[in-house]
C-alpha cells in the first residue's frame, strides 16, 4: 500500500481557513473566498515551503478557481523570493520559468528591500528587464507558456494618464537565452575593440567602434562576430 503524502505547510494553513471560516459567524462565500486568498497571499508572503503540487490540491480540494490569484500569486513570490512557490506555480500552470538578466520586479509592500533589480532573476507581471536596446515591461503570459509578451513604452507626456506602448515583443525562453548570448558577444566584442590597435580596426574594415554602432555589423551574424573577436583578440595577445 503507496505511503500517504504528508501535508505540506501551506496546505495545513489552507485547510485550517477552510475548515474554521464562518464558524462565529455567519455563512459568507465572500469572507470565505477573501480568507482562502489572503491565506494563500500569507504562505507566499511568509516564506512557508510549498510542495509541487500544492496548487493544485488547493485548486481541486478547496474550489480555488473561485478564490485563485494566478498571476498575482506568481508575481507576489517572484518579488518575495519564495523559489518554492514560484515552482508549485509553474507546476500547476505547466509552465516553464522565463529568467532573465538584469531583472527589476516591481514595487513591493511587504519589506523595503525587496525593491531592487537582480542581476539575474525569474520573471512575472509588471517585471522589467533590457531587451534589445529598450527597458520592457512584462504585461502578460501565453496560456500554453510557450512565450510571454512584453512592452517598450514612449515617455510619458504632460497630461497623459499612462505611458503609450512603443512596442510590442513576444518573448520565448529560448529567446531569452539567445539574446544573453548576443550580449555576452557584444561584450566581448567591446572589450577586444577597446584593446585593439587603429592599423587592426582598418585591416578588419572597422570604421566604426563606438556603442550600439559597432555591434551593428555584427548582431545578425554572430559567426561573423565570433571570428572578428577572435581575430582581435589574437593580435592583442600577440
């Protein structure tokens, strides 16, 4: 006979609102729903362990498509960084992580220091994150996970209720490591640049070597790029 699955946590927590909701009280679907959701806000928030399959079980034992903040949930424990969450998350939705560089996540009340931008981190909703030359903002995920959308926005003028979006991407996971890899080239590129001698740059055909130009010869040939690093890399250490 299979072992029984000990309660996580976060599942003790859930079944005690559960159970004890409306007891003193009398019977409300709506403090019922807003207990449910601020509980599960609170095992988030306070970094209790979730197991992989807790949101599921919560979804099918305490009737969560009533009471489910999704999105919400995902963003609350990407900015808390309650990895374990972030997983059950993924596990329920079948979605796989999107994790970028230099990633922002957004305004949080629960402690100041959790407002800062990481070098490295998961994205959420209203995450933002350079992305080819623009700071965007993720606005929404594709209800398969095979992308998520983001926005580049134009400056905000006197007057205007909100930024208008510039542009918009569609961003898969391979993407995102695709474009690390440009960048890692990029920099590279930049540093061998900045070491190599003007006679170099003339016999390569570099006439320009200054920021965002440079890599413009290069970034839709990567084999190119790679070969003229290499190129210049060589002479410097020659």
């Amino acid at each position: 006979m299979p072992k029984k699955q000990k309660p996580s946590p976060v599942y003790r927590l859930l079944s005690l609102v559960w159970n004890n909701t409306n007891k003193a009280t009398g019977d409300s679907w709506e403090r019922l729903n807003q207990s449910m959701c601020g509980a599960m806000n609170l095992a988030i928030d306070a970094g209790f362990p979730f197991a992989p399959d807790d949101f599921n079980r919560a979804m099918a034992d305490f009737d969560g498509g009533r009471w489910f903040d999704g999105e919400g949930y995902y963003t609350l424990a990407v900015q808390t960084g309650n990895l374990s969450a972030c997983q059950a998350i993924e596990v329920w939705k079948k979605r796989p992580s999107f994790i970028a560089d230099d990633v922002s996540t957004g305004k949080n009340c629960s402690y100041a220091h959790l407002v800062s931008t990481r070098k490295r981190g998961r994205l959420a909703l209203g995450s933002q994150f350079p992305w080819r030359g623009h700071q965007v903002k993720v606005t929404s995920f594709a209800r398969d996970g095979s992308h998520l959308t983001a926005c580049s926005y134009h400056a905000r003028k006197a007057n205007d209720y909100s930024n208008k979006v510039a542009k918009r991407y569609k961003i898969t996971v391979a993407g995102i490591h695709e474009e690390r890899e440009r960048k890692r080239l990029y920099d590279r590129l930049n540093r061998a640049l900045d070491a190599a001698s003007p006679a170099t740059k003339q016999r390569l055909g570099i006439k320009d070597d200054c920021g965002v130009r440079r890599w413009a010869e290069f970034s839709g040939a990567p084999k190119k790029a790679l070969a003229t690093i290499k190129e210049l890399e060589k002479e410097a250490n020659d």
